[in-house]
C-alpha cells in the first residue's frame, strides 16, 4: 500500500509566502556630475550646491563614481551627491565614457553640468589669480586651454546642463546654478528670530537689531515675574500693550523688501535679534509674534531664546 509522503513543512507556510513583500530597494539618490574648462567656475558652482544641502566631492577620479553611488545608495540619508570631475585628474580622466556608460547599464540616473568660458575670459582669470593651467605644462596658458577643449569635447555635447560663465560674477553664476537645480523649498531665504537680553549684549551674527523695550515689562506684576514669554498670559499681556501688534505689523511689512533684496543678493540666510532687558518676557513673546506674521507670509522661520534661564 502506498503511504501518502510525509509533510516536510508546516501547514500554512506557502500561504505566508504568497502574502510576503518584497523589500524595497534603496532608492538611487539624484547624482550630477560637475565638469568643464578649468577656470569656468566649478569650484563655485560646487559652493553652491553644498548650500543647497547636496553631498560635494570634488576632484573625483571617474572610477570612484559607481562606488560612492553605491555607497550612498546603501541606506544612506544622503538624495543628492555631486560630484567634481575634471582634467585634474590626469589620467583618470580618460576613464569618464567608460564609466558613464556603465552607470548607464545600471540604471543609474545622472545629469552633467558643463561649465564653460572663452578663451579670453580663462586666460583673464588665470592671470589674476596668477596660476598656471593644469595642462599648460611648459606652453602657454592657451596651449593648456586649447589642449582642455580637446579632452573635454566629447563630455560638452553630452551635458544636460551647459552654463558660459564669461560675462558672469560668481553671485550671477549662483543665480544660474540656483535656477537650474534647486527647487522652491532651498530657494526660500531662512530667517532665524533670536530673543536676548541687552544686558548680555547684541547677538554677534545679528542681521537686524529689534529693541522692545517700549512696551511694559511684565517682570514688574507679581502673578507673570516667574513666567516666560511662552506662556500665554505673558504673551497676551505683551501683545495687548498699546502699539504692540501695530508694531509686529509694521516691521513685518518693512522687512518684505529687504527679504527679497537678500534673496537677490545670494545671502540665503537672515537672522533678526528681537532685545528686551532680560531676554525673558517681552522679547520673547514678540519674536513669536513676528515669527508668526512671517511664516504667514511664506517664509521659513525657526525661532530661538538665547538667554531665558540666565537670570
């Protein structure tokens, strides 16, 4: 008599199976890889990205590519890596199609930035900062330009991103590279409110200086000494003093036009010092204030009490 086979497994493990995931695969962060004529601006242009919170690498021989990508892919935080790559490499250099090609084969997504200049804008910037040229060898700065434009004439046609820097400041070139690259959330100017005390003297990395010492001060009442200007019945005890919210109205407005000139400028950072005696009522509740009217505007705004426990 046959005898049925014996059961290897317990029941319902096949069920289990078919009911599993797969795990999720790291996803492959965004990868730009910058390069052009020596001189052009890629140095700035690397600058700009760390500020727009990329991972920077610069000088980068080809083949450590795939395996900074790789690594990076490996449940890293980091979504953004740039990376430098140019004739500084030597003979390095060579190896940039190779290596394209097979970030290509892997289904590595990348983008090029090509920074290029004229032959008269290179030439002007290296004799200003009185370095040869990588390549010049013993020849002049334009043997070494033109022998550059060789190598990199292949890498030029294939760039995502061109961008001739010759009529252009390094804050021009941060507004192009800021415009291509960067999305609205890092375009946005962070604002920083710091309440302090006067008497422990004006933040050092103050961008505005704002003196609420007109308004009464709440030390004085007995029931709002111990508080803070976190607690509500200080905050509404300041904000109801005559001219207090006329005042976070009017300054708030007054700011807008030198927010968006900061934004202008490349300065991506503001920070506004918002003084009372202490630090620990009226400034307080009043950088809050202004906190607030600001972040209805739009603006990103983080908000920190430098000198509350010092009393």
């Amino acid at each position: 008599m046959n005898e049925p086979s014996p059961t290897t497994a317990p029941s319902g493990i096949a069920a289990i199976d078919a009911s599993a995931t797969t795990p999720a695969e790291d996803p492959q962060p965004e990868v730009l890889i910058i390069t052009g004529m020596s001189g052009a601006g890629r140095s700035r242009a690397a600058a700009v990205l760390e500020d727009l919170d990329w991972y920077v690498v610069d000088n980068l021989p080809p083949m450590m590519l795939v395996p900074l990508v790789d690594l990076m892919s490996k449940g890293s935080t980091i979504e953004r890596v740039a990376a430098v790559v140019d004739v500084r490499g030597r003979e390095f250099f060579s190896e940039l199609d190779k290596v394209l090609a097979h970030m290509s084969e892997r289904d590595v997504a990348y983008r090029i930035l090509f920074l290029d200049a004229s032959d008269e804008a290179l030439v002007r910037r290296f004799e200003q900062v009185r370095r040869p040229h990588p390549l010049q060898g013993d020849g002049r700065i334009l043997d070494g330009i033109g022998a550059e434009r060789s190598l990199l004439a292949t890498i030029k046609e294939r760039a995502d991103i061109s961008i001739d820097t010759s009529d252009l400041s390094v804050h021009d070139l941060s507004r192009e590279i800021r415009r291509s690259l960067a999305d609205a959330s890092q375009e946005a100017l962070r604002i920083t409110l710091v309440s302090f005390g006067f008497k422990y003297g004006i933040p050092l990395d103050a961008d505005h200086v704002v003196d609420v010492r007109f308004l009464a001060n709440p030390y004085w009442i007995t029931e709002l000494r111990h508080l803070t200007g976190h607690d509500e019945p200080v905050r509404e005890y300041v904000l109801a003093r005559p001219g207090a919210l006329d005042f976070v109205e009017r300054y708030t407005s007054a700011l807008e036009p030198v927010l968006a000139g900061y934004l202008d400028e490349e300065k991506r950072y503001a920070t506004i010092a918002v003084g009372c005696t202490g630090g620990k009522h009226r400034s307080v509740a009043m950088a809050e204030a202004i906190a607030e009217r600001l972040r209805a505007a739009g603006h990103r705004v983080r908000v920190t009490a430098r000198d509350l426990g010092r009393e």
